[in-house]
C-alpha cells in the first residue's frame, strides 16, 4: 500500500505511520519515530588576512543577490531540512535495512 505524496515537517500526528498510512499502536504495543537532517556540509573555517579585509557590506549584498529569485523553501533546502517520521514496526524494519530506499 503507498500513500499519496504530503508535505513534511508539518508535524507528526503519532497516529498513523507516514510510510504506509497503517494506524499506530492497533497491532503493536510500539511505534517509532525517525529523523532525518540535513544539512549544508562546510569545511572548516580557516581565517585569512584577505579574508578580513573584504568589504563586509559588499559581500552580504552578493549573497543576497543570488538569493533574488528563490523561494524562501528553496533557499531553506540548500541550507538545513528537518524530516520527521511516525514509523510502524513493519516500516521500522524497512527503514533500518534500507534508510535511504536505494534499489538493491
């Protein structure tokens, strides 16, 4: 049984499981949540002088030129998602063998 596509981080509802739409805790004494982040991965800092003496203002107004033209959603993905998943214990198992779905 797959579900129809919905929107995530809208908040789990700890009633149903968001992988197959089965009710929560009607066969099962357990349920499980999942979380998934993630986020934009950066180097280290390493601090230059050159890197100091850049015109701050300058640079803030480049970034937020590129940003022109994006949603405040898309801008939010290149940077930090929070999934968050009710999971029965059938889908449990699914997710712990295979968390990111890949085809074996």
């Amino acid at each position: 049984m797959t579900r129809s596509p919905k929107l995530y981080n809208t908040g789990m509802d700890h009633r149903t499981c968001d992988r197959c739409g089965k009710e929560l805790l009607r066969d099962s004494d357990v349920r499980y949540e999942a979380r998934i982040e993630v986020k934009a991965a950066y180097d280290p800092l390493n601090l230059t002088d050159e890197d100091l003496a850049k015109k701050f203002r300058e640079e803030i107004a480049r970034v937020l030129q590129q940003l022109e033209g994006i949603s405040m959603t898309e801008a939010q993905n290149q940077v930090y998602r929070l999934f968050e998943f009710d999971l029965c214990p059938a889908c449990q198992k699914q997710f712990v063998r295979n968390p990111l779905g890949s085809i074996s």
